[in-house]
C-alpha cells in the first residue's frame, strides 16, 4: 500500500502504479517586475532512471495573448524544445546518467519588452513545462508536467499567477 507513487499521492499519479518517474519541485513561482512572472522548476529523477534514459531535458509549449492598443498579439505553440539546452540563453538543464547533475532545472521569466511594453493594455501567458528523455530505451518519453501562468492587466497593476506539478504514467512508449 505504501509503494504507491511513493507514498506521496499529493504530489504524483500512477494509475497502473508501475513506474517511478521522479518528482518535480516548484522552486519558484512569482511576479517579476511589473509585467512578468518567474518560475524555476527542478525535476528530481528517480534512483532506477539510469536504466531507462540517458538524457533529459525540459521542453515547453505555451499559449500567450498580449492584447496593445494596436494590435492583440497571440502565440500558440512549441516555446522550446529538447535542443533549447544547447542555445546561449539556455532554460534547461541538460540531465545525463552519472553526470555531475544529480537534478534538472528549467526557468522561464516571460515579461513584456520593446514596444509592447508601454502600449500593452493586458497579457494571458500559459505554458506547459515537461521532462523529456532523449537518450536511451525510453526515448521520447515524458517524466511529468508543470502547468503554469501568469495574467497582467495595466490598469489596475495586478499580475497573478501559479504553477501545478503532475505526473502520470510513463507516455511515448
């Protein structure tokens, strides 16, 4: 009864409860500025994960709608994917087995910038943080999710946001 996803229920989800796939801690979820929010999340990888992956690394889709006295900008789809590790401005950890790395970060700071900041009106951002293994049997599988968002409205200066962690079972296989 106890070996199920750990004892922590809170915290994860295995419906066949077969598989420990780590867990991801959210180190940080708050306003940046005046317009943005910032998130740090780590994945904790479980102690048999060697055997199933060799390489991980965070990937990102986002939905984000920024609404400007001109124009309402809005932006669907992959925010970064299992190369973004190699980009100078990197926002994932690259996780290899028996590496230095025992964890995997990913941060993300999206705020508004150039012309879009001083005729905003509002802005909707929504994105879903996943571990994903890139070498190994498991290749292509997803190790768990964050769900996070943040909204900014000009006139009245609120910026609000949050983050969820989930897991389920292994998916790619």
């Amino acid at each position: 009864m106890y070996t199920y996803v750990s004892n922590d229920v809170v915290d994860r989800l295995d419906k066949l409860g077969l598989l420990d796939t780590g867990k991801i801690k959210i180190v940080t979820s708050q306003a940046y500025g005046r317009d943005g929010w910032n998130v740090r999340f780590r994945w904790i990888p479980p102690s048999d994960i060697c055997c199933r992956c060799k390489k991980a690394v965070w990937v990102q889709d986002k939905d984000d709608t920024v609404d400007t006295l001109l124009f309402t900008y809005h932006s669907v789809g992959i925010d970064w994917d299992e190369t973004n590790y190699l980009k100078p401005q990197q926002q994932s950890d690259l996780w290899i087995c028996g590496g230095l790395l025992k964890d995997m970060d990913m941060w993300d700071t999206p705020s508004l910038t150039g012309l879009s900041r001083p005729i905003a009106a509002w802005r909707k951002f929504k994105a879903t943080a996943r571990v994903k293994c890139i070498e190994g049997p498991e290749k292509g599988s997803i190790y768990g999710t964050v769900a996070w968002w943040y909204d900014w409205t000009r006139s009245s200066g609120r910026i609000e946001g949050g983050a969820t962690s989930s897991f389920g079972p292994i998916a790619g296989l």
